[in-house]
C-alpha cells in the first residue's frame, strides 16, 4: 500500500494535482481545509490499531509561526515554506 498524503484542497484543485504529480508514491487525499487535514492525520495516527498505512498531512504556511509549525510536525502534518501551494506556480 502507498502512504496516505492528506493536503488542502478540493477533489480536482491545482493543488492536489501539483502533489499527485510531485508524488506518485503517495495516496494523496484532499480534505478541504488545513484544520481537517491536521484532523484526518491525528485522527488515523491516533487508531493505528485499526490499519497498517503510514499518514502524513501537508497544509500551507499561511501565518503559522515556527512554534507552531514544530507541534504540528510532531503529528506527521508538514507545512509548506511558502504561504499557499499556489505561490509555487
């Protein structure tokens, strides 16, 4: 099975495309929001009992101090240098 990739976005969003392409190895899933997508990561990392898949998210930077985005990190949710995806294009 590949890793799971929760991002922002919706099904069919530039952003979902750009990591699909980017990374063929993972599953990737998009949940809307960054708030849903630190939730689907905690949420299945937290039930490991119940699956064998590795879980990671990504969100945008946003305003996100690095204090912040430390704890985040610690739960697998990883954020981008840059405030949105989009800037990448």
């Amino acid at each position: 099975r590949k890793p799971v990739l929760f991002v922002e976005g919706e099904k069919g969003s530039h952003d979902v495309g750009l990591y699909r392409e980017l990374l063929p190895n993972f599953l990737v899933i998009p949940r809307g929001s960054c708030t849903q997508v630190i939730q689907s990561v905690k949420a299945l990392k937290n039930n490991e009992q119940l699956h064998h898949l590795e879980v990671y998210g990504i969100i945008d930077r946003d305003r996100r101090v690095n204090a912040e985005i430390a704890k985040l990190e610690k739960h697998f949710v990883y954020v981008l240098k840059v405030a949105e995806v989009e800037n990448l294009f």
